[in-house]
C-alpha cells in the first residue's frame, strides 16, 4: 500500500482503472505444445493473482496470448500484433529458444521489453538491451549436470545428444568441457533428432562402451522411449539430463524406466516455503496437476513483470525497461532471482531425481 | 507500348507511391501485407511448374530455403555496410542459386512423371533443409539470424510486379505456348517437335528462381530463419494455394495467396473480439481445424478452384 | 559384428511398421492411382484408437498385458481404422474421382491436415503413455549361441516382425485367391475393362481402402507396443517415411511396398547408428532418388508405357 502510494500516476490510473495490456506469445497446439501451455498456465495464474490482490498501479492486468503453433515464422508475426495492434507494454514468452530468437528483433526494435521465462540459448538476450529471461542459461547447466556426475562418482560417461535441439547441444558441449577438465571421460557420443521414436541403434552401441551412466539432456517426448529401450536392451545404469525432462508425459510413459536417474530443474515443487506451497496449492486448485517447471518460470516471469511494473510506478516502456533491468533479488518460486548486466538470471538450479513415479528433491547447487 | 507493359509500369509506380505510406500503416498489418506479396511470389512460381507446365512439385520450400540462406548469408559477410545494393545483389544471387537447385531437380523430372516426380521433389525439398542442418556457417539447427531488416513494402511488390510480369507474358507468348503444350499433352508436344525436355527445365529453373527470391525477402524481413521453417509443410501450404486458386491461372492463384495468407492472421482476431458468441470464438482459435475443413469442402465444391480460370491479360474470350 | 548385427534387427523391426503402412498407400495407389496423404494419420487414429481401447478390452480378456488382450486392442483398432479410411474415401474422395488426380490429392491433404489438427484438440497436443498391453521384455537368448547370445531381441520385436508377416501373407491370399482381390487385380489393370466386365468399382475401393487403413492401423498398435508414446503428430513422419517406402518398392506393387519398408527400416537404422541422424532424412532420400533414376519404376515396378 505504501509503495503504491508514493506511485502518483497509480493513483489517477485507479480511478480510470483501464487495464494494464501485457502480451504473451505461446505454443499452445504443435510439436512443444507441453512446455507452451504449462508456462501459459503458470502465466495465468500469476495474472489471475496479481488481479486478485488490486492489480498494479491500481489497474487490472490483461493477457492477451497469441498461439503460434511452435511453426516459425509465426512469432514475430505475432508480437508485431501485439505491439502495434494490441498496444502492449511488454511480451512474455516464448519457451523455445528458436521461437523466441525470432520475436526478440521485433520488440527490440519497437523498444518493447520482452522477458521470456525459459529460453535458455545464451543469443537470446543478446539481440538486445530489451531482451530479458528469468531462467538460467545453458552453460550453467551443463556445468551443474558434470560437477554433480563427478560428486556421484561417475568416471566414464556416455551423452545421447539431440542434434536437432540447440539446447541439448549446448547443454552437452559444456557437460564435455567441464566433465573431461576434471578427469572424467566420454566413452561414447551418440546423436538422435527430436521426434524419433527408435534408440535402439544409438543405445546399442552405448552399451557396447560400458559406461557408468549416460548423458541425455533431450527433452520429455524422447528421454522415456531412451530410457524405456535402454532397460529393455538390458542397460541398467543411472541417465542424467536438464530441465528438458520435465514435461507431463515424462513419467507416464517411462513408468519405472528412470527410476534412479537425476536432472536438473528450476525448481522442486516439494521444495517447503511457503511462496512455493502456496503456488503448488493454488496451480492445482485451479488446473487440477502438479505444476512443472515450465509453469513455475511463466508465473515468475508475470510476477517480475508486475513488480517491475510497481517499480517503475508506469507502464511506459522505456521507464519499465529499467525497472525490469534492476531486478534483484526477486522471491520467485523458481528461487532467488537478480538479473544481471546482460539481462540473464543469475539463479540457482536444482537437482531432482526419480523414485516410485515421483521428482524429488536431492540438492540445491548455487551459481 | 503494349498493354502488359503499361501495366508493368503502372504497377512498380503504385509500388512506390505505396512505399511512401508503408511506413504510417500498423506495423502488425504491413507484416500480413508483406507475407502476402511473398506468398504470391512462391504460389505464382510454383503455378509456372504445376499449373502451366503439369510437373507436379512438392518442394518449393526447398527452393525457398536456398535463397534465404545464400542471401542471407551475403548480407551477413558483407557486414553492417550492407546497404539496398547489397541487398539486392543478395536477394539476386539468393535466386540464381535457387535456379541452381531447379536445374538439379529439373533434369530427374526427364526421367520421371506424376507421382514419382513428386516424391523427387519432396525428396530434394528434405534434403536441401537436411543439408542446411548440418552446416554450421549456416547455424545449422539454431537457424540464422542478424540480418538488417532490408525487406519493404516497395521491394516485395516490385518483386511481385516484375514476377507476375515475367511469368505472364512468358507464358502468354508463342514460346512460352510450350509449357502449356507439356501440361496438356506430352506425347503429342513432343510429336510436334516441342522441345519438352527443355520446357521441363526451363520451368523448374524459373520457378525456383522466383521462389529463391521470396526466400531473400522473407529472410530479410523475418531476420532469423530456422531450417524447420521450410519444411514440406510449407510446400504444401505453397501447392494449396496453387490448387485452391486454379491451376494455371496466375490472377485465381495470386489472389489464393491473398486470401489464405490473411485468413489465419483473420481468424485469430476474430477470437479476440469479447462480443462475439463463445462457440464461435472457440472455433475461431481453432483455425487450423477450420483452414483443414475449408480446403475438402472447397475441393468438394469448387474442384476447378476458387476462381477458376481467371487471368491476367487475357480477355475473356 | 555384433553391435552391425543389432543394428540389422533394430532396422528390421522398425522397417516392418513402414511396410505395413506402405501396403495401404500401394494399394490405393493401385486401384486409384492416387497417393492418399492422410494415410500416415490413419495409423495415428490406430494408436488412439488402442489407447482408448485398451483398457476395456484388457479386463474383457481378464485385465493385465496379456497376448488375449493384446489381439483384442489390435483387432478393435484396426476395425476402426478400416471404418474411418472406408468414411473418408465416401465422404471426401469419392465426389472427386472424376477430377483431376491433383483435385483429389489436395482434398487428401485437408483431410490429414484435419486429423492432425483435430487430433490435437480431441486428444491433447501432448504425448500420451500407451498402456502396457503385453510385457515387453528382452529375450534371453541361449548361451550355446555363442556371440549372438549378446543379441537382443524383444518380445514386442518379436511380435511386430510375426504380426507383419501374418498380415502380409493374409493379405497376399486375399489379393491372390478371392474374387475382390480379384476384381482389385482387374481395376488395376484396367479400370474401364474392369467396369465393363461387371466389377463393382466403388465396392472394391472401399474395400481397398479398409483393408489398407485397417493396416494403418495395425501399425499404430504394433508401434506403441514398442514405443508407448503416442501424440496427434506422430503419423508425419511415419506416413512419410511409408510413402518413400512405397516408391522405392514401385507404387502399386504389394510386395515392392514391403521390400521398400525393411529397405528403409534397416537404411535408417544404420544411417544413425553409424552416421549421424541428422544425416538419416537426406541419405533416405537421396537413396530413394539414386533408385528412382536408375529405375523410374521402383525396384518391383513393371515401368509403365505410355500409351498414345
């Protein structure tokens, strides 16, 4: 109350009371249509919050989500009507890199801040001083997965990369550097493409290097069929992955196939404060499941906005621009968020493992 | 000056009187208006292969992809002092190497008709984007981006002026009479002593030319390009345009462009509007389920296309 | 040796899920001459079809993964599917037939294009776990076997290549030795011949087109027993890779489809397991064009003459 009492224009804003438009660009239907809708989720909810509790500046927040069809082309299609002909004063999303590499000129040149809650490609944020993401980036992660191969005593270790995913690439270049830097060794490379079905010609000749434990920072659609085809090829050693796993359908189909194995995440929703428990309590009131990762960055990345929003006491773009620039130490459900002089989050990750058809929650590795 | 030419002319001056307002209209709907003259660019050009010559092709997002990249890559090595000449020797060389590609595929079609014509294609559509996601100057599966927005209103419809200008008066003249003689029939063509051979290439090289050059301009206007994004999904999107707006008719096939290009953007506002029943906002959303509907009932319906055998420069006989 | 010998039974078995969906665009293709693109999403309807199914159909066969329950869900599945591609030859290529074979084509990619869309919103854009409705499991195979006995093999390969070669021999005997299969041959060969002589041309094309959605379908089950994970898209890439499949084998050419499949199957499996995948699609592809050039009419093709 008091801060919204030193906002001024706030004040006037309340008695117009007109609302606050904040674009959001999604994949709602196509290929990553699990990640699209689970941060959209986490979006809404954020919103329907922020609204519960009075808005901001005294003004209601509106989303105005646009699908594109995880088809490219489509983003910068899409944030060009929100900008232009929905007149919105920041965008939200995308979850894929890709798609958001290709929103991200458009609001850069429009001087419309973007803040997308989980590309994690450094080149993101490099397009421009608009450009923002809440989640850590690829390097981190790749470094947390070998330092925490390394504490479990793994020596020789075997990747299953997807090619077709500039994330598992990265994810597994920075796995290498920072695994074989420290002693341990890469017994076998091994490749597949997002959209496959069959592994076992890859896991066949991963068996055949005898590793400890093997590498696969792919995504939810995939790892279960890895994971399934390898135990039936008879390879009973523990995978490790990224935050690419989480997704609804990971544990369905893979049933008691990665029971044991670990990745790494944004977030735990066993995690016990009680910022993250009332998350958890109010997401499955409202759409029924656990809320994912991806859900977790989407409200953060409504809720940063909004207290950016506060911070600036406008709407006016150039003015949040800043507000969400100065971020620190933002309480998120995803942790500690500051976002830093090159508009990444500075955060830290957790690992998760698998037991009886549930994540849960191993340790805590700061950046 | 004959009458095609006169239009010619008084098309590249609407281009430019049109350019001076580009910049005042909503940027949201100069974004449709320049997917519009892009997509006319790639559904004229595959009409010149499928509808005039009767090859039927189902890879013209490769062709597409080849100009994006090469021009694209041009513009990046050239650097920040890349200006419009730049651009247009880009855009320029993007299209001859997509002819490149057209000759490559063209000559298979000697051998081959019909259905396996079409998996050929589709095949070298696929293999072009495998290609592209295994080389790494090209940024392989992160895509390519970094280029300056060197795509306008101007460029894209004097493309598709000078485009629809070619194309027609190619097709209309006593030369070009052999494409429409392979199409209708080719035994009897060759019989005549028609060159088929030569039509046959002829029409891939200039087709994946045009499409090469949609593909410069769509790069320089997206600036980011990714190899996903010109899959055989998008030849087929390109090949229902053709159909939908009538075979061999470049107006009917232009003006499918049109229509299929702004239906989608249409749809999704439509959802927008709060006053509008619940039903038909729901159905709205859903407007691929629609588009996919749309395309049986109007093939049911108007098997010949939506405008039938409408066309430039010809009057109605 | 023996990792190239695995690679061979991986290929294999994903190689006889392309031939069974190979068999239905050749089969169109021989009767209609025309290539019917929702083809490959009529073995996603399958795979849905099971999911949906399956768990009714396991307790009617006593509950749990069981052969019974098994042969049920592939069954119902393949009943369905038969149903669904004899309603959309009636419905939507059936008014077209005199059209252009263009016409027809791109009504065939509305029809995919709505099952593909429509999948996504009937069953969820997300991937879907198939239950477990037999114990997939490796074969122990006996150490007197020596090297091999390092194979693996599994039941639900096992199953795929014996379900395969059931249905295809099944469908040899219908094609050979009963009076539709017959009449297929005949509309094949001739349409106007085939007409004149007394065959009902619309009843043998439903009936093509069931017998080869109702493989379509077969293929969908015989997937998800091997891969559980099933999704409203999963049919692109299969229906795809089934048509190259057909080509390569000479379009129309029942046995050509089946070869063009474990060709593939074992091409691909080989490609990733020793290249790379990202090299899987191109090389496919460019295999198939090699073969096309050589023979323009698919390897079991007899090359067409045109006639003046």
């Amino acid at each position: 109350m008091l801060v919204s009492a030193v906002c001024l224009p706030g004040i006037f804003a309340a008695i117009s009371a007109e609302p606050i438009l904040v674009g959001e660009v999604a994949s709602l239907t196509g290929a990553s249509a699990s990640f699209g809708q689970s941060s959209h989720e986490g979006t809404e909810l954020a919103v329907a919050e922020i609204n519960a509790a009075g808005g901001v500046l005294g003004r209601p927040i509106l989303l105005i989500t646009e699908d594109d069809q995880s088809q490219a082309g489509q983003p910068a299609t899409i944030v060009r009507k929100l900008i232009s002909q929905d007149k919105v004063v920041a965008v939200l999303g995308e979850v894929a890199s890709s798609k958001s590499l290709e929103a991200a000129p458009i609001c850069q040149q429009n001087k419309i801040p973007m803040i997308t809650p989980a590309s994690t490609n450094p080149k993101v944020t490099e397009v421009g001083d608009h450009i923002f993401r809440i989640c850590f980036i690829d390097p981190f992660q790749g470094t947390v997965c070998s330092k925490f191969a390394r504490e479990m005593g793994w020596k020789k270790v075997a990747v299953l990369t997807d090619v077709k995913q500039d994330y598992s690439v990265g994810l597994t270049e920075c796995f290498m550097r920072d695994f074989t830097a420290n002693g341990g060794e890469i017994v076998k490379e091994q490749k597949f493409s997002s959209g496959d079905k069959d592994f076992k010609p890859q896991l066949t000749s991963i068996k055949a290097a005898r590793p400890d434990a093997v590498f696969v920072p792919g995504y939810y659609a995939e790892v279960p069929l890895i994971a399934k085809q390898a135990r039936l090829l008879g390879i009973k050693i523990p995978f490790l992955g990224g935050d690419g796993w989480v997704g609804d359908s990971l544990l369905k189909v893979a049933g008691s196939a990665l029971d044991g194995s670990f990745f790494s995440a944004h977030f735990s929703s066993e995690d016990q404060s009680p910022k993250v428990r009332n998350f958890v309590e109010t997401f499955r009131a409202k759409y029924g499941g656990m809320p994912d990762d991806m859900a977790a960055l989407g409200y953060d990345s409504a809720m940063i906005l909004a207290a950016a929003i506060r911070a600036a006491c406008t709407t006016d773009p150039a003015a949040l621009r800043d507000a969400i620039a100065a971020t620190k130490d933002h309480d998120g459900v995803t942790g500690r968020i500051s976002l830093d002089e090159r508009r990444n989050a500075s955060k830290p990750a957790v690992i998760l493992t698998i037991r009886d058809g549930g994540f849960h929650f191993v340790k805590k590795v700061e950046p | 000056m004959s009458r095609p030419r006169t239009l010619l002319l008084a098309a590249l001056a609407l281009c430019a009187a049109g350019s001076v307002f580009s910049g005042s209209i909503n940027p949201y709907y100069h974004d449709i208006l320049i997917m519009i003259g892009i997509n006319i660019l790639l559904a004229a050009s595959l009409n010149l292969i499928i509808g005039h010559t009767g090859q039927f092709s189902l890879g013209h997002a490769g062709f597409m992809a080849v100009g994006a990249y090469s021009s694209a890559w041009i513009t990046i090595a050239w650097g920040a002092s890349a200006g419009w000449l730049a651009y247009l020797s880009a855009l320029f060389a993007g299209g001859v190497a997509a002819a490149a590609a057209g000759l490559a595929v063209g000559v298979p079609s000697l051998r081959l008709r019909g259905d396996y014509l079409a998996i050929v294609t589709l095949g070298f559509g696929e293999i072009i984007k495998g290609v592209i996601q295994n080389a790494e100057p090209l940024g392989a599966q992160r895509g390519l981006g970094g280029m300056a927005q060197h795509t306008n209103f101007f460029w894209t419809f004097a493309c598709v002026a000078l485009a629809i200008y070619g194309i027609t008066t190619l097709v209309h003249s006593t030369y070009g009479s052999g494409f429409l003689a392979v199409r209708d029939d080719e035994i009897a063509a060759e019989a005549m002593g028609i060159n088929t051979t030569k039509y046959k290439v002829l029409a891939f090289v200039i087709g994946a030319f045009v499409a090469g050059i949609a593909g410069g301009l769509y790069a320089h206007f997206k600036q980011f390009i990714h190899p996903e994004g010109f899959s055989f999904l998008r030849s087929v999107d390109i090949v229902v345009m053709v159909i939908l707006g009538g075979m061999g008719s470049t107006a009917g096939v232009c003006l499918a462009a049109v229509v299929l290009t702004v239906l989608p953007e249409f749809l999704r506002s439509v959802s927008d509007y709060p006053w509008l029943p619940a039903p038909v906002r729901e159905l709205a959303e859903n407007r691929m389920i629609l588009y996919s509907i749309l395309i049986v009932v109007l093939m049911l319906t108007r098997p010949q296309g939506l405008f039938g055998k409408l066309d430039f420069g010809r009057k109605k006989p | 040796m023996i990792e190239f010998l695995q690679q061979l039974v991986n290929g294999l078995s994903q190689g006889a899920i392309y031939a069974l969906i190979a068999l239905g665009y050749t089969m169109v293709f021989g009767v209609l001459r025309f290539i019917n693109f929702a083809h490959g999403d009529i073995y996603m309807i399958g795979a849905f079809a099971g999911f949906y199914s399956a768990p009714k159909l396991l307790a009617l066969a006593g509950g749990g993964p069981s052969f019974a329950g098994a042969a049920l869900v592939l069954v119902a599945a393949m009943a369905l599917c038969a149903a669904a591609g004899v309603l959309i030859e009636r419905v939507c290529y059936r008014p077209l037939r005199a059209q252009p074979r263009l016409t027809v084509l791109i009504a065939a990619i509305g029809v995919s294009l709505l099952l593909e869309n429509g999948g996504q919103f009937a069953f969820g854009a997300d991937p879907q776990a198939f239950p477990e409705i037999i114990a997939d499991s490796a074969i122990d195979l006996p150490a007197s076997w020596g090297e091999f006995s390092l194979l693996t093999i599994t039941v639900g390969q096992v199953i795929v290549l014996g379900s395969t070669a059931v249905l295809l021999l099944a469908l040899r005997a219908v094609v050979l030795h009963t009076r539709t299969g017959m009449a297929m041959r005949a509309l094949s060969l001739n349409p106007l011949a085939a007409s004149l002589m007394g065959v009902n041309t619309d009843a043998v094309v439903s009936f093509t087109f069931a017998v080869g959605s109702a493989m379509a379908g077969a293929a969908g089950i015989l997937t998800a027993i091997q891969q559980p994970s099933i999704d409203p898209l999963m049919g692109i890439n299969a229906g795809l890779k089934a048509f190259v499949a057909a080509v390569l084998g000479g379009i129309g050419n029942i046995p050509g489809a089946a070869l063009g499949g474990v060709l593939i199957g074992i091409l691909e499996a080989l490609v990733v397991g020793y290249i790379s995948p990202t090299y899987r699609d191109p090389i496919v592809f460019a295999v198939l064009i090699v073969v096309l050039l050589v023979r323009p009419s698919g390897l079991l093709g007899k090359p067409e003459r045109e006639k003046v």
